[in-house]
C-alpha cells in the first residue's frame, strides 16, 4: 500500500526552518516563518500565559473530556474578543487546534454545505490556503490582490475579480495584517468590497490569524465587524497563536455567523466535523485564553505587553524603511513602513533571495516574504545593506 504514495512537495516556509537551522555561519538571520521574536531572538511565554498556567496547575482537578464543540466559556470569550458583544444567537462556534484547524473546518463546512461553491482566495496568500483547498477537491479561484509595482493593495483589480464572483462563491479575506503581503485594505476600501460582495450573494470566510499585531486588538477586528454585519452568514477561522503566543498549543476557533434559526443546526454540523477529525479540540491553550479574558488584571496584563509586541514590530518598521532609504538611496522600500503585522513582501526577485540567504545568510520566503519580528535594531542595517547589495 504505502509504495503507492508520492513525494509531497514540501511547504515553502517551513523548510526555510530547517535550512536555517543547517546553516553554521554566525550572524545569520532568521526572517521566514511567522513567530514572534523579541531583540534577543525568543519567542517568549506571555506573563499573562505564565501566570495562567501556575494558576491552572494549582487548581485544575480533572482533565476529563472538555465539550466535543470545546468549553462554551472559551467560544464565549473569543467570540467576544473578535466580534463585540451581542452575536450569542447567531453564533455557532467550535474550538480547533489551532488557526489552521479553524480553516480546515471551515472548508470542510463549506464542501459539506456547498461542494460546488469556489473558493476565492488573493493572489497572493498564505501558501496553506490553496493547499488545503485543493487537497479538498474543492473549486478555486484567485482575485487579484498585490500591487507589485507600489508593494500595496491592487484595490481596482480587487474590485474588478470580485465583481466575478457568483451567488454562494465563497470569498477568503485576510481580517488584518495581511500575509504574505503586509498590504492592507483600508476602511473606505473594506466597505466597498462589502457592499459588492453583499450584492453579489457571496460568503465571506475571514481568516484572522494576527489580530493585534497591526494597528490594535480593537482595530485589527474592526473589517472583521463590518463583514460580520454585512452579511447573513460569515465564516471567521481565528488563531491565538500570535496573539497569546501560544504557537504549540494549537489554540484557534471556527465562528460561522447564521441566522437564529439555523444555528442549531450549524453548530451540530460544526460539532460533527470535529468529530469526524480529531474528536475533542485541544484544550490546555483554550483554557488559558479563557482565563485570561475572564479575569481583569490578566486582561489588562496579556494586552499591555501585546501593545509592546506590535510597537516594537511597528518600531522596526520605521527603522527598515529608513535604513533602507539610506541604503538604497532612494524611497522605493519606504512602504515597509505603511504595512502592518508580522510581514513585508519587498517585492525582491526569487534570484535575489537566494543570493540574500547564499552571500549574507539572511533567511526569507522566496516570494521576498519578511517576517518583522525576525528582525532587531542591530540587524536591520544588516539587512538594509544586504538588500542594497543584491538589488541595489
Ligand atoms: C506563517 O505564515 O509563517 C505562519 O502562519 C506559520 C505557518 O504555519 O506557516
């Protein structure tokens, strides 16, 4: 049987991981994969996840089954944080492992409900997104998205592809923080796309894997809201991940948006997938965000030094786009600046890439994808001087 398999070709950034890991030279630079990483290189256990976890050491009796759809307190709290308050009714909700899972779900419920609906994603987007859509057997589409010329939103050509789009298609957004890309939608330019949607009778499915890491927790949500309201039914998959950085405890959740009378029967399917796939969602991550959220001072704790991640991925920013202006001398790469969350597409040739990471062991997705974060204050000159080596 097994003979039968075929080599899979092999995700794109995750192999950045170990080609990184591999290479001997000092000073090299890691700025592939999505994490988080303070000036000295960690990935830190928040101090609100910390305390949390001391907490439920001291007091948790049973680790017995949790809800097949994962605790209502955790759907309750996350489903507060992402939308506001007041969708009790029409929310139905499951706990995934992780954001991955959520849209796995998500297009599981989609092919369950609709196996002939396509799914339109932007071009580009998170290499898993086709991945998993089309080991699915599901119908894809791309709408345009990235202006490679000015590095931000194609919006004309956004605009223009989802004008194509047909009644119960199924459109993927990127909530916030765009990724690959780092280019974003702005308020004016999410509710027109809204408006067309809307009448064109499509489904929304929001992918909201960053919130925080933008522009703010509130404002990172504020397109997810105005879809949510735009529409009779929304998809939103969401991680917490990045945003607790809880990266290993698979901690995400799929919200699908009904109307009163349907969420029982959406919830029981949204319960059926878990089922099918893993059963019971993890639980340990979910349980600290849940005491997080429900507990005042750890609010306030867990989002005073989410507030410092994102100024310190929004300082770097500033600092490459003027590194990068001096290096080059020119303002071709001052959209660094504008963009927000984790990456920048700079727009370098795959060629240039290679020569980043075989002549100055700077390490990026071959789409001249950057991960911010990956970066500090002594290496970014570094980088800016490589850049303007190899594209100068
Ligand atoms: C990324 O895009 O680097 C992250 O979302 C991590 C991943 O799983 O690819």
């Amino acid at each position: 049987m097994l003979e039968a398999l075929n080599p899979q070709p092999q995700d794109k950034i995750l192999q950045l991981i170990a080609l990184y890991r591999d290479d001997p030279r000092d000073g090299k630079i890691d700025l592939g994969v999505g994490v988080y990483k303070d000036a000295t290189g960690l990935t830190p256990v928040m101090r609100a996840v910390k305390a949390a976890e001391k907490k439920l050491w001291d007091t948790e009796k049973t680790k017995t089954y949790t809800g097949l759809a994962g605790e209502p307190a955790y759907n309750a709290a996350m489903v507060g944080m992402i939308l506001g308050e007041g969708w009790a009714d029409r929310a139905a909700s499951v706990a995934t492992p992780g954001g991955t899972g959520a849209i796995r779900q998500a297009l599981e419920l989609i092919k369950l409900a609709t196996p002939n609906a396509t799914v339109w994603i932007s071009a580009p987007t998170w290499p898993n997104h086709p991945s998993i859509i089309k080991y699915l057997g599901m119908k894809m589409a791309e709408y345009r998205y990235f202006d490679a010329e000015t590095r931000g939103v194609d919006f004309a050509g956004v605009m223009e592809d989802l004008a194509k789009v047909a009644k119960g298609d199924v459109v993927l957004l990127h909530g916030c923080c765009h990724n690959p890309t780092g280019a974003n939608l702005n308020t004016d330019q999410w509710q027109q796309v809204v408006t067309l949607l809307a009448a064109k009778g499509a489904v929304p499915m929001v992918d909201l894997a960053y919130q925080g890491f933008g522009d703010g927790l509130e404002e990172d949500a504020a397109a997810t809201r105005l879809v949510a309201n735009g529409f009779p039914e929304v998809l939103i998959a969401a991680s917490c991940s990045k945003n607790f950085g809880i990266y290993r405890e698979r901690t995400g959740i799929l919200i699908a948006l009904t109307s009163v009378d349907r969420k029982a029967v959406v919830q029981g399917n949204l319960n059926f997938l878990n089922r099918q796939n893993y059963s019971f969602p993890p639980d340990h991550g979910a349980r600290l965000v849940t005491m997080i959220l429900e507990d005042a001072a750890l609010t306030a704790d867990w989002k005073a030094e989410l507030e410092e991640v994102r100024q310190n991925m929004l300082g770097l920013r500033t600092q490459l786009a003027a590194e990068l202006r001096k290096a080059t001398n020119s303002d071709r790469f001052d959209f660094v600046a504008d963009h927000r969350g984790m990456f920048s597409r700079l727009g370098l040739t795959e060629d240039q890439v290679i020569r980043l990471r075989e002549e100055h062991a700077i390490y990026m997705v071959g789409d001249s994808r950057i991960n911010i974060a990956g970066l500090n204050a002594q290496t970014v000159p570094v980088l800016a001087a490589a850049i303007a080596k190899v594209a100068g």
